[in-house]
C-alpha cells in the first residue's frame, strides 16, 4: 500500500510540474533574475499563487499574460493602451462619448482600419460594421483571423438602417442601388466597412462593371451626407441618422450590426464603464429615437468572447 501511494503522489506531482512554473522557471523564460520574478509577482504585476512561502505560476496564465505585454529594459511590464475609440464613425457613439464624460478620444478611419490599430493596442476599442457575404453576419468572421485566441470581447451597440441619401425630393428618382448607375455618388475611404460593403453590393449588381462616378471620398457618415446637401453628389451609401439630420430622402438597403470590440482586462476601467453606463439611461435612449434609425434593443449583448 505504501508503495502504491507512493507512486500515486508521483503521478501528482508530475501532472503539477506540466502545469505549473517554479520561479526559476519563470525567470529563464524571461530572461530575467529570479528577484525580479519575485518582485513581480510581490506586486501583482504577474499572475502568481504563493504556498507555503513557494511561488507557483499557471503555464496557461504566463502565456496568455505575456501576449499582452512588451519588453521594457529586460523584464516584461504591461502594454497600456491609449483611452481612444478607433474604427467606424457612428453618431450616437459620438455623441455618448461627450456625453458620458468618459473621457475617451476617438480616431474612427473605417472599420477595418479600427480592427487593424486595435490589433496594434492604438486604443481600448474599435467600432465595426463588417458584413461577411460567405456567413451573412457581422463582424465575428472579421476579427476571427486576429483576434480568437485574444483576452476580447464584441460588444453590440445598434443596429443601424443604412441605405441612399438622396436630395430632398429625391430628383434623380433612385430607388435601388442599380439606379446609381450614371449617377455621381460620394464614396467613403477604402478601410469604411459602408464602402466595402458597397463595393460587394455594386459587385453583384454590376457584374461586368458600373459606370458611377465617383467623387472625393467622405470619411465620416456626416461628411458622406453634408456632400450630398452641398449638391457635391446625386448620392451616398449612409446611415438614416444621417438623412434625417441634413434633411435629406432616404431609401432603405440594409440593416447592419456595429459593435465594440474591447480587451475584456479594460472593460471594468472607468472610461468604458461610463460609457456603457450612460448608454442604459433614458437620455441616451431618447437620444436614439431622436436620430432615427437606430435600435438598441440588444445594447450590450456579446456576440464574440476571445479565448
């Protein structure tokens, strides 16, 4: 019986040994003296459990820990980033990151130049609109390639009406996305997820190719809409909100999804708390209505968690 037991505790302590980092261990990963380990894992600055005087790290928990942090003179410290709201334009989210005093900035070039900087750690979260023609949903199939193994989460925001903005009156009578053709149309930059989205509508619509003219790109929703009421264009590829605010005739297309993707560790941080906060308050709903063409209805569901 003894050596049974014997050979059983064995067995544990090797099945320990393959989950677990001795600081030893830790400290020749990376490259560093076992002080520093300690003085790390002392701070709180590295997952660690203390027994009996001993450090023990959890393999899993040291790799994923060390995908999220940048070498600095020799150890590993945490990579911040900047309080900034990167990807797609959207007016209600502009208008609730003044609103919420969060604090955040924004740099919003485009949905997949958002995806693209967030990957980078430019800013705690992008704002997407994707369209996947292969799956017919939003945004998941797009940050999968970058994303899935990462500590993230996608957020829904709205859904949002998008369509044509025409002229009052609509004097061009448009009313499909075929009856561009001939038309001059304002585009958005190449990374707007409204402008890839477009081009694989016009694709489809066009096989052989289009003869539409197009202008210089816009690269928000209201700038899109502002070239239209200037009479810069005959169209644009917008948000209802947006033809409502520069009274402009709207013909519907597509009902999109825009979520924020976000590192789950900066959820809790206070800019993104007050932002989602003041997205649950009745001003923020009111605001919504009042822009037209959004519903928030499923504000805050997740619809991709990262590993």
């Amino acid at each position: 019986m003894a050596e049974t037991d014997t050979t059983n505790d064995a067995a544990e302590l090797d099945e320990l040994s393959k989950k677990f980092f001795t600081t030893k261990q830790v400290a020749s990963l990376l490259h560093v003296r076992e002080r520093k380990i300690y003085e790390l894992a002392s701070a709180g600055e590295i997952p660690g459990t203390r027994a009996l005087g001993k450090w023990l790290f959890d393999r899993n928990a040291i790799y994923s820990w060390l995908k999220g942090h940048g070498t600095i003179s020799g150890a590993t410290a945490p990579v911040h980033a900047p309080n900034v709201i990167l990807g797609s334009h959207d007016p209600l989210l502009e208008w609730a990151l003044r609103e919420s005093n969060s604090g955040l900035a924004t740099f919003m070039d485009g949905s997949i130049d958002g995806l693209e900087r967030f990957a980078r750690t430019e800013g705690i979260a992008a704002g997407l609109h994707i369209f996947d023609p292969g799956t017919k949903s939003w945004n998941v199939p797009a940050l999968l390639p970058a994303m899935d193994s990462e500590p993230v989460a996608l957020v829904e925001w709205a859904w949002r009406e998008r369509g044509i903005l025409v002229p009052a009156g609509n004097p061009k009578a448009i009313q499909t996305l075929k009856d561009l053709s001939g038309k001059t149309v304002v585009p958005r930059q190449e990374k707007a997820g409204s402008q890839v989205l477009l081009t694989q509508y016009l694709g489809e619509i066009f096989p052989k190719g289009h003869d539409i003219s197009f202008v210089r790109p816009a690269r928000s929703e209201s700038d899109a809409a502002l070239a239209v009421a200037d009479g810069q264009a005959d169209a644009a590829f917008g948000l209802k909100c947006s033809a409502h605010q520069y009274r402009l005739d709207f013909v519907p297309v597509v009902r999109e999804r825009f979520d924020i993707l976000l590192r789950r560790r900066e959820w809790f941080d206070p800019p993104l708390q007050k932002l989602f906060t003041f997205a649950r308050t009745a001003d923020f709903r009111d605001k919504a209505a009042a822009l037209t063409g959004y519903d928030i209805s499923g504000l805050g569901q997740v619809h991709f968690n990262g590993a």
